[in-house]
C-alpha cells in the first residue's frame, strides 16, 4: 500500500511539474525607429504526458496582440507550438516589458500557467534632462536649466518652446545645432504653487516623436521635523 | 437503451433543473473575481494591498479607457498604453492632478494581477519625479471589487 502511495504521489507530482516549456521566457525585441509594430515568435513544447489545452493567452493591453499560432490550442505530449506576439510601438520610447499570461485548461484566473515576458526597446531619439525642474514656494526664482539632446542619423531642430503657464518664462538656448539645446526656465515667483508643462516641438520627420513635452513645478514648502 | 437516448435523458433533465433554478432564483449573480491573498511580507516593494491603501490617495486607471469610463474609481486619472491615446495627454493630466491634488502617494490598477500595464505606468509617473509616492495595487481592480464587496 505504501509502495503503491509513494508511485502515486512520484506520477502525480511529475504530472503536476509538466506542463508547456517555452524555448524562451523572455524574448528582446530591437524595434526599428520608424516601426509601427514589432512581432515576435514564442515557440513552446508540451513536455508532459497529457494533452494540454490553452484556454486564453493575454497580455492584459491593448498594445499587444496575442495569437496562437494558427488557432490551434490543443497540444499532445511532445507536441510543439507556437504564440505570435504583436506590439503597437504607438508613441513608446524607451524599454517597454510586457508579460504575457498563458492559462491552460484547469488553471484559476489568478494563477496562469505561464508567462513569458516580450522586452521591446525602442530608441529614445530626443531626451529631456530633467523631467521636471522643481522650485519651493519661497525660494529664490532662479533660472534652471532644462537640456535637450538628440540621437539621431540627422539633425534635429528645436522649432519652438512654449509654457502652458505664463509665470514661467521659457527661453530656447541653441547649444549646438541640431543635437543640443538648453531652455532656461525662470519662474517669475514664487510664493505660490504652480505647475507648468513645457512644450518642445521639433522638426523630426518621425512626427509620432516630435513633440515632447516636460515640467516645471513650484512646490509647497515642507518644513523638515 | 442506447447511448444517444442516454445522453439526451441526461441533458434534457439537466436543462430542466437549470431552468428551474433560474426561474426560482433569478439572474446568477456576477462572479466573484478570484484575486490571489495579498501578503504584505510577499509583495514586491512597489506593490501595496487593497487594505493598505488610504483615503487621501490618488489612483491612476491604467485599464482601457471604455473600462474607465463604465466603472472606474472616483476622483481616478486615466492612463492606459492603448496605441490610440495620446500618451502625453495622460503624461499631462496625471502631472497636474498629482500636482493639484498635493496627495502623497499615488496608486496605479490595471485589470487583474496578472496585467503588466500598472507597472509600466507607475515607472513613467516615477521618472517625472513630481514627488509623491508611487505604488501598484496589488491584485488590480479584481481586488478593488472583492474589498468594496466584502
């Protein structure tokens, strides 16, 4: 009787540790600069003894479309496939992870029993140092700097900078044409709190990115304890 | 009797209990959400359970934005990563609401537990460094639903 337990509970924890093997977690994705979307391959193995059905694959975002290669969701042991991934680059910049959950047949909503994780990196062609500029309320209304670099295969012009706050003033510095710019941000006070988005439009053919856009705040004073 | 008539015995005085109940006891009920048991000592640093939340908090709804609009938190700022938003509407309007709300500590939903989104849009929220505390809830607005519910 023992004997016969201890096979049980061997098979049922090797069925349990089965399941779909995919090749790769995790998959990293150089995106073009121009791309509007960028697709890539999750191949997989049923490596347990049973067949296995997936019942939903998501990536719980509308910027990534999940497919099973072919519709097909039932998989014999040893049987291989594939999960096609689709991401909407939109107006991303930077390195992008999106998880994507497989449930198979059985599972519970909160615990699939995959995920594998789609890394896009798309290139940052204009950076903005920093993202906000902070003043206290009560401070001296000094002059700070906002930079602005470009990395790009050809120059990128500021066209304009704008203030959507009239208590900051904003004034373009070129640093060098077409790959360097300061913009001086000068609060004309500063005893009361105040919020400024700082528009930065651009001559970039890539007009998704041409407009960027960073902050500038007086904050309320916190007096420390 | 053969299989076929078996099964249709089956299925038919099955249909008719079912029948029975919906008319006795109406409409089921939505579902309860299945939301994982939110362990402070296993969450992730960034993440903060529905029962830690409080009042005075901002929340960011990183879910599509027809889901926002249906039943989305009061007093919530949309932020989701559709293609077809402008991201720098939602990076803008998060801004000034973090700013004008001078609220400490900023928490981001998506969906479920399992969405990735509210981990994306809490990194960009901390890289505008406006100041306040950002956090992800942990279980996602399944959560929400069961802790208003219970």
């Amino acid at each position: 009787m023992k004997l016969f337990l201890s096979a049980w509970i061997a098979l049922a924890t090797t069925l349990a540790a089965a399941g779909l093997k995919f090749e790769e977690s995790l998959i990293e994705v150089p995106a073009p600069i121009d791309a509007e979307t960028v697709t890539r391959d999750f191949k997989f193995t049923n490596t347990g003894d049973t067949t296995l059905v997936i019942r939903e694959a998501d990536a719980g975002c509308s910027c990534l479309a999940v497919q099973v290669a072919g519709g097909k969701l039932s998989y014999a042991p040893g049987e291989i496939g594939t999960l096609r991934a689709k991401f909407e680059l939109g107006s991303f910049q930077g390195t992008v992870d999106k998880p994507i959950n497989i449930w198979l047949q059985g599972d519970p909503d909160e615990k699939p029993s995959n995920t594998v994780t789609m890394r896009v990196h798309i290139p940052q062609i204009i950076s903005l140092e920093p993202r906000t500029l902070k003043w206290e309320t009560g401070s001296e209304p000094v002059m700070q700097v906002l930079e602005i670099g470009m990395d790009y295969e050809k120059p990128v012009h500021v066209k304009s900078v704008a203030s959507s706050n009239p208590d900051f003033e904003v004034k373009l510095v070129t640093v060098e044409e077409g790959k360097k710019y300061h913009v001086e941000v000068t609060p004309k006070r500063t005893y009361t709190p105040g919020l400024s988005i700082i528009r930065i439009e651009t001559d970039l053919e890539i007009k998704k990115h041409s407009i960027q856009q960073s902050f500038a705040a007086i904050s309320p004073r916190i007096d420390k304890k | 009797m053969n299989a076929l008539a078996q099964f249709t015995a089956v299925a038919g005085l099955s249909l008719a209990a079912a029948g029975a109940t919906w008319l006795a006891k109406g409409r089921p009920a939505f579902p309860e959400p299945k939301v994982a048991v939110c362990d402070k000592a296993l969450i992730k640093d960034d993440e903060i359970c529905p029962a830690d939340v409080p009042e005075d908090v901002l929340w960011i709804d990183a879910r599509p934005r027809p889901e926002w609009m249906e039943n989305g938190l009061e007093g919530s700022v949309l932020w989701n990563l559709d293609p077809k938003e402008d991201a720098r509407v939602f990076e803008a309007q998060a801004a000034t609401r973090i700013f004008e709300s001078g609220a400490s500590l900023v928490v981001v939903y998506c969906g479920t537990e399992a969405c990735g989104t509210s981990r994306i849009i809490a990194d960009r929220i901390k890289s505008l460094n406006l100041g306040p505390t950002v956090k992800i809830l942990f279980g996602g607005w399944d959560a929400l639903r069961l802790r208003d519910s219970s």
